[in-house]
C-alpha cells in the first residue's frame, strides 16, 4: 500500500481510534505510508518513509498509544525542546495518548508505528505486574533503546500483512511487544486519586479463582460470594481495580486460555474449549474470529509453522 493521504482509521472488529491520532497527522503531512494493516485485538500497524531537508510534525493528544521503531535512517531528526539527541536504526520512542509533542523532521527515515490503546497496555499489569490498570500509564520517552523490542518490532515490520497467516504471527509479535514494554516503559500516574476498587488481597483472589475456575459457568453471585461483597459493589469496584467489567474479563482469560492451549498443546479442539471455558469447539471459533479475524485451526497451524 503506497499513499501519501488520510488512512482510514476504523477497524471493522471494533471502534475507531481517536480522530487526532498519530497515524492521521502523518497522513495528512508529508509521510508516505507504505503498510498499513489491523492485526486482530484493535491493534494497528504501519510502516511509514519520509523524505524530506525539513519539517514539523506536531502530535497533539491523539487518544492512543503509540511505539515507534526506527528501521533506517532517522539521524537528523529530533524533538523539539530535547536538543542533540537524534534517531537511529532500532531507536524507539513511546508516545502515550495524552502526550503533545513537536519533531524536526529532517533527512530520510524509515520507521514502523504500533498503534494501541490504553486498555491494550494497561490491563496486562493485573496478570504480568499484579498491579491495577488504573495505577500505570505509558511513559514518555524519546529515543530510548531495548535490544528484545527492537528485534521483537523488526520481526513485526517483516511479517506479510496482507497473508492470513502473517496476521496472526505480527498479533503474537505486538502482544510480545506490549509486554516488553509494560515491564521497561510503564511508570506510576500521577493524576489519580485511588478511591474505590477492591483490596490487593481480593483482587488477587478474584484473579486466581477466576483462572482456576474458567471452566466453569462464572456468575457475578459467585465472584460477589469470593470477594465478600455484594453483587452491585463488585460490579463496580470490580472494573476500576481489573480495568473491565467481570463478564469481560472473563470472556479475556478464557480466549487467552484457549490461544494458549493452541500455541503449546496438540489437544483436539473439543479439549481446548472446554478446558478454556467454552461450549463447544464453534462456540470457541466464534470468539477467536472476532477478536483475531481467524479460526483456531488456522491459528495453531500458524503458531507451529513460526
């Protein structure tokens, strides 16, 4: 895909990311976009060229997160107020949402953005972090360098995007990435003042009853009886302390389940449902397309052939 306008940013699985986001004023600026693709879980990828003595590009709350990663090039471009400090091949940046920022642009730069949401970032800490979503944002940070991300995004950047099985490897490569930097690039936020959600101690207990019971048919009573709360207080401190509601979260633990199941096991598909929570092997293949636009099937074929 070779165009210098506007992408259209909407996903047909989900909502569209925000109308100022980073990808649009690239679009509508000089940048050639050379792929563009959406990977499964509303998450967005392109690779972009820019060729040019000088410009700016000023990036003004775009309401998603975004890791660049510079393939070549990228020398003589800077951000505005930090002087002297430049790209280079593998260099990263990460620019959280509500972040503005203005760049001197100069030179020739190859570089791949991955677009995320808040929730893609945040809500992993309750499972890898044992933190609230609420209590970590996306730092800042220009031109940092991660040996394991930088190699993680060039394997994302070479992937074929527009094979069904490209797909579905750069989804696994962006998951890795997110991970990665939820453990380098995640800092305490400063703007929230903790009130409501659940103790530490039930929260953990919800999280562990939850993945130890995801074959069974979960009830909001039930998850109120573990947490010694009644329903409409679990209901609502529930989603402030795991960053979704109950019912959502679980639906959450049994795909990760069953993702699992299918990269590290040869069970049949019957197995793999029930032991991820679902009905039957269509009720599970019903799920997977919606969230990663593929069948199981086709998904552990591709994770064995990577």
């Amino acid at each position: 895909m070779n165009t210098n306008s506007p992408v259209p940013l909407i996903d047909p699985a989900g909502p569209p990311f925000g109308l100022h986001s980073v990808c649009r004023t690239l679009g509508e600026s000089n940048a050639t976009l050379e792929k563009f693709a959406w990977l499964g879980d509303q998450l967005a990828v392109a690779i972009w060229r820019r060729d040019t003595e000088e410009a700016e590009t000023i990036y003004d709350r775009p309401g998603h997160h975004t890791l660049s990663c510079y393939l070549n090039g990228g020398y003589r471009t800077e951000r505005q107020k930090m002087p002297g400090l430049y790209g280079a091949p593998s260099r990263l940046c990460a620019l959280p949402g509500d972040h503005e920022s203005r760049w001197w642009v100069r030179g020739h730069m190859h570089f791949m953005h991955l677009y995320f949401l808040p929730g893609h970032f945040t809500r992993r800490a309750v499972q890898e972090l044992d933190r609230e979503p609420r209590e970590l944002t996306l730092a800042d940070r220009t031109y940092f360098e991660h040996a394991e991300i930088a190699q993680r995004c060039q394997t994302l950047a070479n992937e074929l995007w527009d094979d069904p099985d490209g797909r579905l490897r750069a989804n696994e490569a962006a998951h890795d990435v997110l991970s990665l930097l939820l453990r380098a690039q995640s800092v305490q936020r400063t703007d929230v003042v903790r009130k409501g959600g659940l103790s530490v101690a039930t929260r953990r207990r919800l999280r562990d009853y939850i993945a130890a019971n995801l074959t069974a048919s979960l009830t909001l009573g039930e998850l109120a009886e573990v947490a010694c709360l009644s329903e409409f207080h679990l209901a609502r401190m529930f989603r402030t302390s795991f960053g979704l509601p109950p019912h959502a979260w679980v639906a959450q633990q049994r795909l990760d389940r069953a993702r699992e199941l299918l990269r590290t096991t040869a069970l049949p598909l019957e197995r793999v449902a029930l032991q991820s929570g679902y009905a039957n092997p269509s009720h599970l293949s019903h799920r997977f397309r919606a969230a990663l636009g593929a069948t199981p099937t086709a998904y552990r074929r591709t994770m064995r052939s990577a």
